[in-house]
C-alpha cells in the first residue's frame, strides 16, 4: 500500500505497530505492514515514532512536491553491505561492462516502448498512421542499436537512439489518446498538459519503487551508467526506471482511453496566452494510487528486482 499525505495539517503518529494518521477527514488507524512507502506533499506533522516504526519495518519515507516530485527521503541503509558489488559499480561506469549494460537498458525500453505501441495499434478500430510510422521507426533504431560498438563516443549515441525513439513514442501516444487529452510533447514538472501531469505522478511512484530495491539488494543508487554524468543525483535509480517507463505508461493510457480520468482531476494555472502548470488535485491522486496499488506495484517490483539481480551478477566478478 502507497499512503499519501496531501491534506495540509495532516498528524502521522504511531500507535504500538499502526500508524495513526489524522486530519480534517477523520482519523485512520493502518498497520504498519500493509504499507510500502509513506509519501508526504503536504504541510504535515509526523512523530519521531512514527519514523521510528518506517525504519523498522523499512518503509520508505518519502518527502514530495505536490506535483509529486519527490524532494527527500528516508531510507534504511547498510553502507558495508557488498563492498565488492559497490566497488565494482564504481570502477565500471565507463568500460565495457558499462557500455553493455547502457545497451541493455536502453534496448529493454525501446522494446517495451515497441511492443506497446503494437498493443495499441491492435485494439484500435481505426487505423493511426503515426502509430505504425513509430512501430516502425523504433523497429530500425532497435536494429541500429545493435551496431554501436564501444567507442568514446558510445554512450552520446545510444542516449540518442533513446531520444529519437522517444520523440515517435510519444507523438503516436498523444494521437490514440481522445481528442480532448491529446498533447504536444512530453512535459515534466510542471506538465503543460493533463496526459503529463498524471505521467510524471505515476513516475514518482516508479522512482520511490526503483530506489528502494536497489538499496535492498545492496547497490548503490548514486551510482549509474545511462545517467552517470548527473552530479548528486541517484542516478541508477533513474536507470533502471527506464526499463518500467513503458509500463507505467500503459497505466496512464488506461485511465485516460478507459474514461477513468476526467475534469475534476486537474487544477490549471494559466496566463491570457496558455497554460503553464497542470497539477493534480487530491481525486486523482488517490484514484492513480489505487490503480497503480492494485494492478502495477507487484509487476513493477518484480521487473526492479530481476534487474537488480542481473546487474550484481554482471558485476560479479
């Protein structure tokens, strides 16, 4: 279970091994071990123990925007757990090893990013010609992946590839979307458009998911390949986020081609000439919660811990 704190004034305690959490909507008692993170984006009190009991029974806490971006977080970790694995993360982020794992990720998502697109095309009535363009655009980039080779210069190429493809994906989505939620480009924080903004909440929860795996199996999440050049960051966490991008993704199309989404989900702030923030307001984070909670969590982890394991067993060594 995702618990999120976005009424202001909010009170999270701790009640033996339940969090006791109260607000202007009542008051709700949930034990401790149905839940999977804690995410904070409002104004909000939370006791020492209550930090306590996210510490024992490794709860990530987790500090957000309201738009959902996550700002800070706390987190249990064992700094001497597999030294070896760590120093080997370190000592490869630019040797062969790294190219390929840099090729395997981006093949991964480009191959999602494929295989969804088909989905979609198969289970439209009409035709959408920017669809099959995309399809097979990315068939080609997939094929072109293939062919780099390691070379100073490997990794400005693979990350293009991922751009180019990116740019096909996401015009072929905007257009199987309903007329009323298509958008332009994609757009981060804030999103200029309702399709983003629900996107980049759902990335958030991908984010929080990846982070939390690696630091169980023993990585380090400060130390990636695609973005290693991303100073202070936790950059294999936004690594291997890559590789669920497509599957978070599906999520969004659902509830927005399924009709789930509607007007009431968004609050806009414009000026005379557009809109420049789309943010989500407390009905659609909580139906975004349940359909990710109910259908995706499970999925999204399992795809976080095999790659973990395949990432230790290629830096064992």
């Amino acid at each position: 279970m995702i618990i999120e704190i976005s009424t202001h004034g909010s009170t999270i305690k701790r009640r033996s091994d339940q969090f006791i959490i109260a607000n202007e909507d009542g008051k709700k008692e949930i034990p401790a071990e149905k839940v999977d993170c804690i995410i904070i984006s409002s104004n909000s009190l939370i006791s020492t123990q209550a930090i306590r009991l996210c510490i024992e029974k490794q709860i990530q806490l987790v500090i957000s925007e309201y738009t959902g971006r996550p700002v800070a977080r706390l987190w249990v970790s064992n700094p001497g757990r597999n030294t070896i694995i760590r120093r080997n993360q370190y000592l490869n982020e630019d040797t062969t090893l790294s190219f390929n794992i840099i090729k395997d990720i981006v093949k991964t998502k480009i191959s999602r990013q494929k295989s969804l697109l088909i989905y979609l095309r198969n289970n439209r009535e009409n035709r959408i010609p920017e669809i099959d363009i995309a399809i097979e655009m990315i068939t080609k980039y997939i094929e072109r992946l293939g062919q780099i080779n390691h070379k100073p210069e490997f990794k400005n190429n693979i990350l293009g590839i991922e751009g180019l493809c990116a740019s096909y994906y996401f015009k072929a989505i905007s257009k199987s979307m309903p007329a009323q939620w298509t958008f332009e480009k994609r757009s981060k924080h804030p999103a200029t458009d309702e399709f983003n903004a629900v996107l980049n909440y759902v990335y958030g929860f991908g984010y929080s998911s990846m982070e939390k795996i690696i630091i169980m199996s023993g990585l380090d999440p400060n130390a990636g390949f695609c973005h290693s050049d991303v100073y202070g960051k936790p950059t294999l966490s936004y690594d291997l986020l890559e590789i669920i991008r497509p599957v978070l993704d599906r999520l969004v199309i659902t509830l927005f081609t399924k009709k789930i989404v509607s007007e009431n989900w968004f609050e806009k702030q414009q000026t005379e000439e557009k809109t420049i923030g789309v943010y989500l307001t407390k009905i659609a984070r909580k139906k975004i919660i349940d359909s990710y909670t109910e259908k995706y969590q499970k999925v999204i982890d399992r795809e976080g811990w095999n790659f973990c394991r395949k990432l230790i067993k290629m830096l064992s060594f």
